[in-house]
C-alpha cells in the first residue's frame, strides 16, 4: 500500500504552532514511507476563510521547508461534489432534509476507531447524546467539515490520517459517513496537543504562537521544525539537535507519545542557538535585515553584518537578540544599562580615561584588533592597574552594558568613528554627572 497523508489547514488564521507540528508529522511520515503528501485547504467556511490566510499558511510551510506533493486543494472549489454525495444519501435514505439541511441517520451500535497512537477506542453511538442524526450539509447549501472531510480524504486516496487528538470526538461520526458511502477507511492517528509552560492550552497570553511570529523573531526555520519533532516523540539515541533529513529517516508515529507534549521556551532557545551558531554568517545577515529594517535600525552593508554576526552568533538565541544585544552598533549615541551607568558614575577618574583612550585609538592608522588591543594594553601598563579597571569600563562606554563578546574585536568591529565617539561622550557624560 502506497502511503498518503494529507494536511488540511482551516484559513482562519495564521498557521499555529500545533498545526504546523501536524504538517510536520505527516511530511515525516510521508517521507519516511516514500508516500505522498497532500496540501488541503480548509475553506468551507467562507464567513471566515480569507485568501490572505491561505497565502501566509503556504509561506510558512514552504519557510519550514515541508514541500507537498500535490495540492492545494481548495474545498471551496469542490461544493459541487459534495452536494452529489450528500444527495446520494438522499436517494438511498440514508439522509433526511430537516428545515433545508441534510442529516444522516447516525447508526446505533458501537464504532471502534483504529488508532495508531492510542489503540483502539470504542465508541457506543446508540448510548451516547452527542451522536444524534448527523447534519452532513447546511441549509445554506455549504458541507460541514466531517462530510467534506470525508469525502476528500476517500477521493484523495488517504491511507493515513494524522492529527491532533482534538478530533478525536469526530472520528466516529466519520465512520459512519465512511460506512454510508461504502469508502475504504483510513488508519488514524491522534497526536497529543501542545500545552503552554504553564500546562494550560497554548495561547498568545503566554507568548507567540504562529510560525509568522516565530519567524519575525529570529528563529530558525530548521530551529522550529526539529523543536517541533521533539514534541512528543524523540530519535532512539535521544539526541536533541536533529536535521529535517535525518528526522524523515528515524521517524515513527507509532512512538509518538499518547501524553500531551509541554511548550518549553528555554528549549527552543537552546536548539535555535545551536543553530544560529552553526549558519553562515551570510545567511544570518540576510535573515537578520528584514528584523533591523522593522525596527527602523540603520542597516550595515552586508560585509559589515556578516562580521558582526561572525562576533555575536554564539550569544544569539534568537536573531532578534542582536538588537538588544548588538543595538549601539545600529543606531546613533548610546544607551547606558543601569548597572552600567552606575560603574561609570561610581569611579569619575574614568573620563580622563576615556578621553585618552579615544584619542590614541583615533591615531591607529589600521583599526584591527591587534593594533586595538596594543592600545588598550599599553595604556593598562602606564597605569599599572589591574587590566578589567580599563577593558571592562570601555566595553560600558562603547556599548552602553555589562556584557559582551571580547573587547577588541568588538571594537574592530564596531569601528573607528562610533568607537571614539562613544568613548568621548562618556567622558562628557561622567563629567556632567560630577558637576551636578
């Protein structure tokens, strides 16, 4: 049997994080099993479907890098072919029209639903309210989603039904459209849905929660998609940092966990830092541009980005991190952290300092490290103090913090003209202080 999954995203909205792990769930398994995956769309309800939504899911799958073999399918095109099925019913009794809708007559007797994660579930639809005479199209002359589902699922050829457990109320009321309209039945699998850190269902209270948001932070896409294969299921040698490739190769849905599977933020950090350290310099700029352009930062050229980038990557959790960590390199003046400003103001002989500071390296006709560094450390000798009584008060002046990646190729990088301008204004800045 020829493996087909689908996924069948509703454009109401951007694509969430917990769909965008189902999309992932069926690629793997696709992929594993050399099968075919189907791009859906979801759009019957035209009330709240809009063509933007449909555009911003594409983009994010096709960001993530889960490419679909056929597709998409747009149910809003296929109304035609419902109203024939659900007719069909009609004629065979099996459907009744109630004020201008089409029910199906619910059989009363037990429904067993073949779960790949859970087992099977019994489902006793004679016993049970909420499986009353089942409106399969509405008045309005649109399906409901358990009629259109169905019958693209039967047409489309799916052997496999993957998705969250929150289905999991409607799989029987699908089998018995299945039973009526004498389609083979699909194997199912419900996965666990994501909960937030808090163990409460996922939300925008706790934080971004599309893969639109997730991107205008910096993440990775590689970053997202190989978190998200972590939710729930795990490689045999429990490793944490998985490419797309090899999790197509080790992945089995019938690992994945039956509990549900808790955000962690810290984790994704952790896994996106892995992987910001490991791009190219040169990816990293491109990506990191639209994020300064939005914020309204100055852009360096892109040969100045990639050094900056070269210098930060291995602090950058996110690539939106750099504007905070990075930000006096892309904006005018200096913000002083306030820990920051009371080191410069608790030792005032530090302006004499840094005007004298500023003036030498202004001299250097080449303003690379090692000269930089020839500078800074000449001056510690004439001194005869402790080296951090002078780096670790320059880094404040230059940057506006406490913390950064080693002083001199900072400097180098953050270049001649901002370098000796930071530091002569916090010599200003520290004098003015001391008048007042």
């Amino acid at each position: 049997m020829s493996v087909r999954v689908r996924f069948a995203p509703s454009p109401t909205g951007s694509l969430h994080i917990g769909s965008a792990r189902t999309a992932l769930f069926n690629w793997l398994f696709a992929r594993h099993e050399k099968g075919t995956f189907v791009l859906r769309v979801e759009d019957t309800d035209l009330a709240r479907s809009e063509e933007t939504h449909v555009k911003t899911i594409l983009e994010s799958l096709e960001w993530l890098g889960l490419d679909w073999d056929e597709g998409p399918v747009l149910q809003s095109s296929r109304f035609e072919l419902y109203d024939d099925f659900a007719k069909k019913l009609l004629e065979k009794k099996q459907a009744y029209l109630e004020e201008g809708a089409i029910r199906l007559k619910m059989p009363k007797k037990q429904m067993v639903v073949k779960d790949l994660i859970h087992g099977d579930m019994v489902f006793d639809l004679a016993r049970e309210a909420q499986f009353e005479d089942l409106v399969i199209m509405k008045s309005n002359g649109t399906p409901t989603y358990n009629f259109a589902c169905v019958v693209d699922d039967a047409l489309m050829k799916i052997t496999h039904v993957i998705r969250g457990d929150d289905h999991i109320s409607n799989t029987p009321k699908q089998l018995a459209i299945y039973e009526a309209l004498n389609f083979p039945v699909p194997l199912f699998a419900h996965m666990p849905l994501i909960l937030g850190e808090d163990r409460s269902r996922l939300s925008k209270r706790t934080g971004a929660t599309s893969i639109a948001e997730f991107k205008e932070l910096g993440y990775l896409p590689e970053a997202i998609v190989n978190y998200l294969a972590l939710l729930g299921w795990s490689p045999k040698d429990n490793r944490e940092v998985v490419s797309l490739e090899d999790l197509a190769k080790e992945f089995s849905i019938t690992k994945v966990n039956k509990n549900a599977a808790q955000f962690n933020s810290d984790k994704l950090d952790w896994i996106n830092l892995q992987y910001i350290k490991g791009a190219d310099n040169t990816r990293l700029a491109l990506l990191v541009r639209p994020i300064l352009e939005k914020e309204k930062f100055s852009v360096p050229e892109t040969e100045h980005l990639d050094r900056i980038l070269g210098l930060f990557k291995t602090r950058l959790k996110t690539l939106k991190a750099l504007l905070e960590m990075g930000r006096f390199l892309f904006e005018e003046g200096v913000r002083y952290q306030e820990e920051a400003a009371a080191e410069l103001l608790g030792k005032p002989s530090l302006a004499s300092d840094f005007k004298t500071v500023a003036e030498r390296l202004e001299r250097l006709p080449s303003f690379e490290v090692k000269a930089i560094e020839e500078v800074i450390r000449g001056y510690i000798a004439e001194k005869n103090v402790p080296a951090k009584e002078i780096i670790h008060p320059v880094r404040v002046a230059v940057t506006g913090g406490t913390v950064s990646p080693g002083l001199f190729e900072l400097l180098a990088v953050t270049g001649k003209e901002k370098t000796v301008k930071n530091l002569r204004f916090a010599s200003d800045w520290i004098l003015s202080h001391e008048k007042k």
